[in-house]
C-alpha cells in the first residue's frame, strides 16, 4: 500500500491564482481531513469527510472548499490564494469515522502565496 | 472554546524518562491523541485515551484524567531519535480535532 499520497510537495502561487491540493488514499479509509501547520504551531482542521459524498468544515474553512466523489480522493481547493494561506497542508485518512482514532498523515505539500 | 496547552520545549537525557503533559479546555471531550513528528516529516500517531487511566504501547505511554482536563505522554528509555515534537490533540463533538502547539523534545547524549 502506497498509504496517503499528496501532490505536489511544493508549490509557489501568486496572491489570487487558484489550485487544487491533491489527496489519495488506498487504504479504503471512510475518514479523510485537511490540516494547515504554521511554523511552531500545532495542525489546524480545515476540512473533513466521513465517507463519500459527505464533507463538513473544521476549524479554519475559510478560503477552502473540498468533495469526496470516491473512497480513494480527497482534494482541497484554494479559490483565491492569499498571502496569509502560505502553510503545509497534510492530508489524512482514518479507518475510523472519527478523528479522534489514529490517523495516517500524508507527507504534506508547502505552499508559498507571494 | 477549544485550546489544548503543551511546555514548547522539553529537554531530556538519553536513557531517561520524560513525561509531556497536556492539559485541555473543549465542551464536550471526547478523548486525547498523542502524535509525533520530526523535522519536515508528517505527524504520526502514537496513542489514544478515551477513557481515564494509562496506556501503554511499549517505550511509550499516555495518560488521561478527565476530571482533571489533563493528560500527558510518558517516554521512556529515551533515544536520540525521540527528539522531534510531540502534539496532543482532542475531539469535541462532530469530528472537530483540535492540537495542541506541540512540545519540541531534544533528547541529549
């Protein structure tokens, strides 16, 4: 198993320009999320989704959308980047429909918003 | 509201134990995440609490007390290669997870 994969690993946009975050699992996990790490901060939830077709928001939404149209895919829109959204953004997965259990992190992609 | 506060750095001897303690304010916990990550790497999971008491998952352990809003990670035996950041993290309702700011642990020879 490839686990959680992320494309790309880096990235550099300029203020306005949109982009999708790619996110795949193929573990069959029903639980997948978005995070966002500031430097010397903990994991912020931005997105998550309990299965197919269902996504809810977290913590800090804003600026984001998401949708789940299989199992296996999870990616994470930016429709108008902002200097304040320059961040590593980590997907996960979760065989549980829960947070709260243990979660497999992909590798993360750095975005820089100039 | 939700906050989870963490020391930001610890700093231990190889071989030793060190505990990381976690204490929390969120309406309607559910339960206590511990994760690990190093330097550019992603988080990786290393224990859950969801009821009161220890667990144990060999050199490392956490504890929750609900009562108390506080739980911690204990690391023992500790190895170079333990030095990373340690986050805990908690549950509200509705698949809310919030961390921690994370504690940066530098294990010295």
């Amino acid at each position: 198993n490839a686990g959680v994969t992320q494309t790309p690993k880096f990235q550099v946009l300029k203020t306005g320009q949109s982009m999708t975050l790619q996110c795949a699992q193929d573990m069959n996990h029903e639980y997948m999320s978005w995070y966002r790490q500031d430097p010397g901060m903990g994991l912020r939830l931005i997105h998550y989704s309990v299965g197919a077709g269902i996504t809810d928001q977290g913590e800090v939404p804003n600026g984001y959308n998401v949708s789940r149209s299989t199992t296996e895919d999870f990616p994470l829109r930016l429709l108008s980047a902002a200097p304040s959204q320059t961040s590593v953004y980590f997907c996960a997965s979760s065989p549980e429909t829960s947070g709260n259990y243990e979660q497999y992190f992909g590798p993360g992609t750095r975005l820089t918003v100039t | 509201g939700q906050s989870l506060e963490q020391p930001s750095e610890v700093t231990a001897v190889e071989g030793a134990i060190v505990q990381i303690n976690c204490t929390y304010q969120t309406s309607g916990f559910y339960g206590l995440s511990w994760y690990q990550q190093h330097d550019g790497g992603a988080p990786t999971f290393l224990s859950y609490n969801a009821l009161d008491g220890l667990e144990e998952t060999g050199r490392f352990s956490s504890f929750l007390s609900r009562s108390d809003s506080y739980g911690y990670l204990l690391l023992q035996e500790l190895q170079m290669k333990d030095s990373a950041s340690y986050f805990c993290a908690g549950e509200t309702g509705a698949n809310n997870l919030f961390f921690g700011t994370g504690t940066r642990l530098t294990v010295i020879p």
